[in-house]
C-alpha cells in the first residue's frame, strides 16, 4: 500500500507523539490516560504550544494495531486522541479496535473536519482561524474555548449556544498570556456561572 492509501484506509495514522500520563485538561482533569498525538494541523492558531505536530511527516505511520496494543497495556484502558487536528484522518479503524478493547476513547478537536469514529467523549475545542462544522456540536460532550483575550468571551458565548444543554463549558486560559488573562476569566466565570475554569494541569504538574 502507498502511504496515501494507507493514511485513507485509516489503518494507518501519523502519530508523531505518544506517552501515558494524566489529562491535564477541562472536564477529565487528573485521570490517566494513553496519549495519543497525530501530526499535521491546518488551524495555525497565533499562540500554539504544539507546533511540533503540525508536519505530520516527521515520523513514519503508526498501524492502529501498534496504537492499539500499546494502550490495551496501560493500566488505565483510556485514550486521548489529539494533534494536531486528529479529524483529518479516518479515525473509525482506529475506534473500532479499541471499542473491541474495551477501552475509553476521548477525542480533543477543533471541530474543523468531518467527525469519524465512535467516541466515549468529544472535547471541542473551537478556533476562530477555522471554525467547527455545524454537525458536531451537539455531539460534544465538552466544549473548552481557549481565552486569550477579552475578545474570546464573544467566541466561547457562540459556540455554547450551539451545544447541547448536557455539555459542560469550559474556559482555559491561553498559557503565554496566563498572568494577564486569569484574573480576568475569574471574573468572567463569576458573572457567568454556567462556564468553569480549565487550567493547563499539566504544566503546573511538570509533566507531558
Ligand atoms: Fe495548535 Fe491545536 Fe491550534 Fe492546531 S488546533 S494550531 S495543534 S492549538
């Protein structure tokens, strides 16, 4: 098979990044979990902190078995699929196997592409360079809106009036503006109650 065919197959993905650690993000904060990061991403957002994802073309494709083996041997049966923009990719192969599994799928998005795969829960994460198709969200479990600036309030408001009323909201605060930001997103959340502060855990905890 060529890699393009192999990449459409979905039995094959480009993950450039994989480690088991505790999400340190929005609603499952603190749970271990198998991290599983594919390359390449077509939002370029100003203030990414992943930038190493976006040329997916540093590694060679991963098969979904490896993938799978790998989480199935973690303690925790749990996977975070990220990227990168992991909707640019079939990701129902790679749902199916760890369906079979057993094994817990979240999925973090932009929402920019056509969603594939059966998940146990959906974190949209929408940006402004390209915004999510209208389709997924009233299937997000999740919706976190990165504050950068008071301009994003107007944003995440948007986008939580698209989602379903089950769908916790959240609001992170962008890290390299953190020490300007936070105060006020503490303010916002106290005027809007329905929101909760995420934070980067993660990054306070020193680990990936
Ligand atoms: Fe970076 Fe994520 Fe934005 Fe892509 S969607 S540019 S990976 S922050």
């Amino acid at each position: 098979m060529k890699e393009q065919e192999k990449i459409e197959s979905g039995l094959y993905l480009p993950m450039i990044e994989d480690f088991y650690t505790l999400q340190g993000e929005g609603f499952h904060t603190g749970k271990a979990a198998y991290f599983v990061r594919l390359g390449g991403c077509d939002i370029e957002c100003d203030w990414c902190d992943t930038r190493i994802s976006w040329d997916a073309s540093t590694k060679d494709l991963t098969s979904i078995e490896d993938i799978v083996s790998k989480v199935a041997a973690a303690p925790a049966k749990a996977i975070v699929v990220t990227g990168g923009e992991p909707l640019l990719y079939n990701l129902s192969p790679l749902c199916d196997a760890l369906n079979e599994e057993s094994v817990e799928t979240y999925l973090e998005t932009s929402g920019a592409h056509d969603l594939t795969g059966e998940w146990d829960w959906i974190c949209l994460s929408p940006k402004r360079n390209h915004p999510p198709l209208n389709d997924i969200f009233i299937l997000a479990n999740e919706l976190k809106v990165i504050i950068a600036n008071k301009d994003d309030f107007k944003w995440a408001e948007e986008n939580a009036a698209k989602v379903d009323k089950t769908c916790h909201l959240f609001l992170q605060p962008e890290w390299s503006n953190f020490e300007e930001i936070m105060p006020v997103i503490v303010e916002y959340v106290l005027h809007n109650p329905k929101w909760q502060v995420s934070l980067q855990a993660h990054k306070f905890m020193r680990i990936p």
